[in-house]
C-alpha cells in the first residue's frame, strides 16, 4: 500500500465581500438579464465579486497584492450597479497583505541615509504647509535625483538615483534644525532606541502570525515597547516619519477605493469578531467539514455550492452581531463583559442601556 503524500493537500482560496442589504455582493437574475442587454462598452464584464483560486506549485499560484486589487477594482463596478449613487464602506482586517502600501510610497523605513545604495524609488511630494518655513511650504520635492543633472553637481554620479534622508532633510531645510538638536552633532540614521522599537515591532508581527498560522500563540504584548520616545529630532529617520507628508500615505487598497468615491476602513488587530466576512468563512467551513470525502475534487465542487447556499438573513445576523460588539466596546465594556452582551441582545443591531447595571448586579451579588 503506498505511503499518504506528506502535506495538507491541495489548497482553495476564497475572497469575496458581503453586504448587510442583500449577502453577498453579486447581481441577481434580473440585473444580470438588464446587464446583457447593455450595449458592450457599458456592460459589466463580471457579476459577481467572489474570486476563488487554486493555489500552488504549478496551479494558480498564490493570492497577493495584485490580485486583491484586481478584485477591489472589479468589485466596486458591481457595488455600484446594485446600489447606484451610494457610497460604500469597506472594512478589511488588519493583514499585512490589506495594509501593504505602494511600491512608491513614502516611507523613511525605506530609505538609506545617503543617496544612492539598496533603497526604493519614492515618488515626488510636496513640502507640507505646517513646515515651520513659510517660503519652502508647498514647494515641490523630488525623492530621486534627476536624471539630467549637470556635471559639476555635487550629486552628479547619483543622477536616477533615490536621494537618501540626509539630502532630503536638507532641501526642507530641517538639518540643522536636527544637528542643533543633538547639540551640535549630526543625528544618526537610526538612533538605538528607534531601532529596538522597529525590531520588537517585526518580533511581535512575527509572533502573532504564527499564532494566526497554528505554529504558537503570541508572547504578551506590550503596548509601551511599540510606542516611540518621546523626542522625535533622536534621528534622521524618526524625524522624517513625522512629517505630515509621510505621516499622511494610505495603503493601496484604500487609495484605489477612494479615487472611486467610497470609504475604506480598517479594523482592529486581533479582533475577528468585529468583521462580519469570519463569521461567514467559519458557517460554509463547518459545512464543508461535515460534506467532504477527504478529495479535491469534492471540495472543489463543494465550495462553491455551500458559498452559494448561505441565506441573506444569516447574513444579515453576522452584521448584526458584529455592530452589537462594536456597541458594546462603544459603551466601554471589556472583552469578557461584550461576549455576555452580544449573546443577551441577539435579535438587536445595539446591546441595551440597562446593560452597565446588568453587569455591576453580576459582579457584585447582594
């Protein structure tokens, strides 16, 4: 008898968005039918939201950036159909794949000291208004040398080139502001505490997706290591952090979303319970478990079947238990106090007012 492969299997991955009003974002029968009709140029070339891909070696390859975007930007076409002149609000957890930001993007975590070396292209920005010289305010500036530099410019063999942090400190004319700082002395790239900061930041990431993964469970956080010291002139790089023009960069998905026109929001780390999509993912999983037969081609034809099958009113239950945690944190109640909450006001959108009074008969028993 042959030994059984080593692994999980193959793999299903799904995306999709949900909408209180209607579950899942897709056009019924008769907006299909309206869509066809359309002359092509107007016509939707998608109906549905939902992506699902086979990923791995050889097969669809995996789920990224690019495609997550590619989703975003088929979906609010469908959005927009189903609800014409709405404004929509999409949520997303707080993954490193929905927070990563442009290729371009402004980030002094990016970029070297000095011109030149192994750091990004960012593109050009503007001189904030709130820089402390009225002259240099709105001024333009470019984060990469040009290309036509002349000669005899000092940064002449740097020409396509990203400027660094020094140079770009210097054309706002914020150095010696930095050096006076530091008494006399120029500030480092990256002061030692900053930098601890930064690395305890990457351990804890690191922690808490191998808790998300199943590969442990994540050391106690302490908030006070993430927070930065209180000076912001201790370096170049935590100076240029908080400069209103980096400070003001969004990840990409919520640039694409509101050139559209709609709302993009973020939710809390480590809070599942307050994105109605899990509850979703964990219902068709747990009918998927019970349906399986342990083959691909089982479940394959089963995703989609059990997606599909998950009525609007459950749906719209998911919604209505995450704003009943939203209310309850609202009201100030801790974790264990809104689990209590949310299960005695199941039927409402909001836990009630007398909940505070209901809580301290709880825990304090005559």
């Amino acid at each position: 008898m042959p030994l059984r492969k080593k692994g999980d299997g193959r793999a299903i991955h799904v995306s999709d968005f949900i909408v209180e009003q209607t579950g899942r974002l897709v056009l019924n029968e008769e907006q299909r039918n309206f869509n066809d009709n359309l002359p092509v140029n107007e016509r939707l070339p998608t109906t549905d939201a939902r992506e699902i891909i086979y990923p791995g070696k050889n097969y669809d390859g995996w789920w990224n950036m690019e495609s997550l975007i590619a989703q975003i930007k088929k979906t609010i076409p469908i959005f927009e159909r189903m609800y014409p002149n709405a404004v929509g609000e999409f949520f997303f957890d707080q993954s490193s794949a929905h927070g990563a930001y442009s290729p371009d993007e402004l980030n002094s975590k990016e970029m070297n000291s000095s011109p030149g070396g192994k750091q990004r292209k960012m593109h050009p920005t503007t001189i904030p208004m709130d820089h402390p010289n009225p002259l240099l305010r709105g001024v333009p500036q470019l984060m990469v040398f040009p290309d036509d530099l002349p000669s005899d410019h000092p940064h002449y063999e740097h020409r396509g080139k990203p400027k660094g942090m020094k140079v770009v400190l210097e054309e706002r004319g914020l150095m010696d502001h930095l050096i006076k700082a530091n008494n006399g002395k120029l500030p480092p790239a990256e002061c030692r505490f900053c930098k601890a900061s930064r690395q305890k930041q990457e351990q804890l990431l690191r922690e808490a997706q191998a808790a998300a993964d199943g590969r442990g469970e994540p050391e106690g956080t302490n908030e006070d290591i993430l927070q930065p010291g209180e000076s912001i002139t201790c370096c170049m790089r935590r100076f240029l952090t908080e400069q209103s023009d980096f400070k003001a960069e969004k990840p990409l998905i919520q640039l694409v979303i509101e050139a559209a026109g709609h709302k993009c929001f973020f939710l809390p780390k480590f809070h599942c319970e307050l994105n109605p999509i899990e509850m979703y993912w964990g219902w068709t999983k747990f009918r998927l478990r019970a349906a399986a037969d342990g083959t691909f081609p089982t479940a394959k034809r089963l995703v989609p079947e059990i997606l599909d099958s998950c009525p609007t009113r459950t749906i719209r239950a998911f919604f209505r238990k995450t704003w009943r945690y939203m209310d309850a944190y609202q009201k100030g109640l801790n974790a264990k106090q809104a689990e209590y909450a949310v299960k005695k006001y199941r039927s409402h959108r909001a836990i009630g007012r007398n909940i505070m009074m209901t809580l301290e008969i709880m825990n304090n028993p005559a």
